[in-house]
C-alpha cells in the first residue's frame, strides 16, 4: 500500500512538476510576445510619425497595386509584352553605349607581345573618334567634367607621372603623397572655417557620405548604445545617402521638400526625431535643383536632441565659400540668397567637399569633414589580430592611388584662392543669366526654387510642354542635361565650359520648347525612362531593370 501510494505521490509530484514548468514556459512565450507587441508597436509609431498617415497609407497603396499588377503580369501574354519591350529597351542601350561596325577592334584577350607607345596612342585616338568621347569640349554638358582649364590640365600630368606608382597606405615609403593629403584636408577645412577640425581624402562625394554615415552609425553605437540607428533626410538628398544606408542597415526616413522653396521641412524632419536616430542631413547644395536646405535651422535641431548633422557640399565645393567674397552672396531682388552654411553653424558636425568638382582636381578625389578628431575615429577601420599584421584604414579603399592626391594638390595649388575666386564669379553669374532668362523670357517654364549657386532647374507650367520632351529635344542638339523627377524638370550644371555658351543654351532651349510643343514624339530617352518611373506602381521595378542592364552594358566588351 505504502508502495503505491508512494507512486502517486511521485507522479503527483511530477505532474505539478510538470505544469509548473508549463507555467513558465506559457509564461515566457507570453513575454515574448509582449516584447515583440511592443517593439514593432513603437516601430510603428516611429515610421508613423515620420512619415505621416496619408504618406503611409499612400505607401501602402502603392505596395498593394504592386502586389496586383505583379500577378496580372504574371499571365503569359502580358509577360511576353513586358519582356519583349524590356529586350528592345536593353538592346537599345547597348547599341548606344558599345561602338559598332566593321572597323571596332575588341581586345579581349593579352597581345602575344606587348605593343609600342606610339601603337597604344594611337588606338586610344582611334578608340575616341568612334565614341565621340571628345565631345565635352564644346561645352554641352551639364556637370559631369569640371574642366579647369588646358593650363591646369598639364599640372595635373606632371603630378600624376612624377607620383603614379604611390601608395598612401604605405606613408613611410611614400612620405611626400602623405603631406600632400594632410595638406589638402587641412586647406578645405580652412576653406569651411574649421582649421582646428579633421577630415580624410575619400575617392568621391558618394564615399565621403557613406563615411560619414558610417561614422554617425559607430558613433552612436558607442555613445548612446543604439543597435537599430535611423537618419533623416531631405528628398532633395544625394541618392548615396540611401545608398550608404542600405550597405549599413540603417533605416531612411525621407522628408518631402516644400514645393516652392525646395527647402528641407524642418518641421517634418523635427517629428522624425526618435530615439534611434542617429543623423540629420541638409544640402549646401542639393544635386536635383541646386537649392540650399536651412542648415541654422537643421543645427538647432541636432543641438537640442544630440545628434549628428552632415552637410552635404559636394556639388557647392569650391564655389559656395565663396560665393560672399565674390559679392554673389545675394541676388537682385532677394534672390539666390546664400544662408551661413559651414561649420561656423552651431550643431553641424560634419562637411563633404568634392575637389574634382569645382576645385577641378581629377576625377576620384573628395574630402569628408568632422568637427573635431574624437568624430573623425569613429569613421576609422581597425583590425589589430589579423594575421597579416595590425590593419588599419581610414576609408572604404585600402591601397589607394597617391597620383590622384597628388594631381588634388597640384591643382589646387595652382588655381589658389583667386583662381577660385574668379571661377566662382563666372561660373555663378552664368547660372543666374540662365536662371534670370527663364523667369523673364520664357513662359513655358519655371525654376524650381532660388537656387543660389551653380545649378539651375526647371520644369514646365504649359500643359501642352513636357519637360522630359524637351530634355530629349536639347539631346538632338547636342546638350547633356540632367532629367529629374518629383516634379519632373530638367537641370544643368555649370561650369566653366558654359559660360561661353550661355546664350547658345538659351536659343536652343526656346527652339526646343517649340519643338516639342508641336511635334512631340513620346519616344525620347528621357520620356521612356522618367516617364516610365512615374506612371505606373510598377515603373520603378521596370526602371530599375533598365538601370541594371545599364550596368551589364558598362561590362560588355
């Protein structure tokens, strides 16, 4: 009896056992739960405030019309039209971008034997004519060569031979293209009123932002102990904030511009604030319409809640610090007004700079600036147990080519501050004759904003006018602008090479506008892919399978 009452007892005892760990485990599932309520439930409430409820529910619209569209095209007819069209699109990029015909030599694998100089010369030349690579010398394009001058063109080849083999990660062998650096940094830090501050050489504008993107993530990892940072930026912001976001899993939060001003709304980006946001973004100049952001306004914020805010100069460079020395600080009738913008503002704490801009150094080179060195370690990789030795690098790069430092100084050196100066005056009274122009001559367009610099936008107020229409007419006559979208206008980016074709732009875009007012044909570049991106919830996905034949394309051989 006693036997068996024993054993009840003990299956009693692991019954209950047994139930009381039931307990705990129902007990932490329910926990778990409640933790995962709660963090998404602020997740959500973040993104809300962010972005607002109609901008939600207009993004998940769009995600919803996606969804439905993309199983519409799923049907064999309707994806048979989708792929032949995307065929004939991608076969007409490369048509446009690989040269053809019976006379282009493909050099796909080595030379049996190395070939002369005289040979290598001459098959570049040839390489040129078949390309029409010379054409950026008439002047026709919008950015993209920021030629200083035939002079200045020869400086930068002698430093280049003198220092094409260096390396600055090897500065003991290399001493010289060190200096050249620090030098380099420390002149642009002067130039935005932070001698005291630090900075490094990136190889662009698009690095010198993920730079500090990654800094601003580091930092506030160490600082504040957040694991789940979020920016904010400006719609007008440079796509390389988005992109350095994406690398580094951060989470984007974009702030529609005003309409009028083209500014960043301070109020939107203030409600975007959260615990986890690490960095506010403000442009000195933006790249789409070459408006400037209120960076006072932006810096207060960055103050109050302690966070980073990183001006974006690379398109502004070497022409927005001297814009008041040039008198240019203001234009006739309040126009172009250029606010403070540099480190002089309380709460900026980082700069990006372009020297193969307007401080026409060569392709390749960009300076990103802190506040102080204590920000500048947090951009810094270091690897002290690597079996190869302690591993340490400043940017993405890791051998970098010190001809290009080199070719940075030089130039630099030799345009000096008046030269800077000079080109600024030019370059920035040729944008506002443009700018001016329109407003006044022009009806059928706008500018978008009072952009205060180099860059000037502008889009169409005529209901028969589609700006892209023009974008596509201005290419048969050979100018390069830029075509953007959110609204949909046109841009072009001065430089020196236009100021001595100011008036030959103006004419042609007034024919252009004619042109296209009377026999549009709906078929241009600009009109196929611009137009393609806004007129459907799909057209993104089909821009973006442009994009990346584009970028197959560049690797054809």
């Amino acid at each position: 009896m006693s036997t068996t009452v024993k054993k009840v007892t003990d299956f009693l005892e692991l019954t209950k056992k047994l139930l009381s760990q039931r307990s705990l485990y129902e007990n932490f599932k329910s926990l778990l739960f409640i933790y995962f309520l709660v963090t998404q439930s602020l997740k959500a409430e973040r993104h809300l405030r962010a972005r607002g409820i109609l901008t939600t529910f207009k993004e998940f619209y769009a995600w919803i019309a996606q969804r439905v569209i993309f199983l519409l095209l799923r049907l064999p007819s309707a994806r048979a039209k989708v792929k032949a069209e995307m065929d004939k699109a991608k076969l007409d990029i490369e048509q446009s971008l690989c040269p053809q015909g019976a006379d282009v030599v493909r050099y796909l694998s080595l030379p049996a034997e190395g070939q002369s100089i005289e040979w290598i010369l001459s098959e570049m030349d040839n390489m040129d004519q078949q390309s029409g690579t010379l054409e950026w010398k008439r002047g026709k394009i919008s950015g993209a060569v920021y030629h200083g001058g035939d002079d200045l063109e020869k400086v930068i080849v002698a430093a280049y031979q003198h220092y094409c083999v260096s390396n600055p990660l090897h500065p003991s062998v290399f001493p010289a293209v060190r200096k050249m650096e620090a030098e380099i940094v420390a002149m642009c830090l002067r130039l935005y009123n932070n001698p005291n501050g630090a900075g490094t050489m990136t190889a662009g504008g698009t690095e010198s932002i993920i730079m500090a993107v990654k800094t601003y993530r580091d930092w506030a990892r160490a600082t504040k102990g957040i694991t789940e940072p979020e920016m904010i930026i400006p719609s007008s912001a440079h796509a390389a904030f988005d992109k350095g976001a994406a690398y580094l899993k951060i989470k984007v939060h974009t702030i529609p511009v005003d309409s009028v001003t083209r500014k960043a709304d301070i109020k939107r980006m203030k409600r975007a604030i959260n615990s986890n946001t690490i960095m506010l973004v403000g442009s000195t100049i933006n790249f789409p319409d070459g408006n400037q952001d209120d960076i006072v306004a932006l810096g207060a914020l960055a103050s109050t809640y302690n966070i980073g805010l990183h001006v974006d100069c690379c398109l502004g460079s070497f022409i927005v610090p001297y814009l008041e020395k040039a008198g240019l600080a203001e234009g006739s009738n309040g126009k172009y007004k250029l606010h403070p913008f540099d480190f002089r503002v309380n709460g900026v704490t980082s700069i990006s700079c372009d020297t193969h801009k307007y401080g026409f150094a060569p392709k390749g080179t960009s300076v990103v600036m802190y506040k102080n060195a204590a920000l500048r370690r947090f951009q810094y990789y270091v690897y002290p147990d690597w079996s190869g030795g302690v591993y340490a690098s400043p940017g993405l790069s890791g051998s970098r080519p010190g001809a290009l430092i080199a070719g940075t100084w030089a130039a630099m050196q030799y345009m000096g501050d008046k030269g800077y100066l000079d080109s600024c005056r030019d370059i920035v009274t040729c944008a506002r004759n443009i700018a001016d122009t329109i407003a006044s001559s022009i009806p059928e367009l706008y500018v978008l904003g009072s952009p205060p610099a180099s860059v000037v936008a502008f889009g169409s107020k005529h209901p028969k006018v589609n700006i892209l229409e023009v974008g596509d007419m201005m290419l048969k006559k050979g100018w390069h602008l830029n075509g953007l979208s959110g609204p949909p206008a046109l841009h072009i980016a001065c430089t020196r090479l236009t100021v001595s074709m100011t008036d030959t732009f103006i004419a042609d875009l007034k024919d252009a506008i004619k042109e296209a007012k009377l026999t549009p044909s709906g078929k241009g570049t600009m009109v196929a892919l611009y137009g393609l991106g806004n007129s459907s919830p799909v057209g993104p996905k089909m821009v973006t399978q442009l994009a990346e034949a584009f970028l197959d394309t560049m690797y054809k051989a």
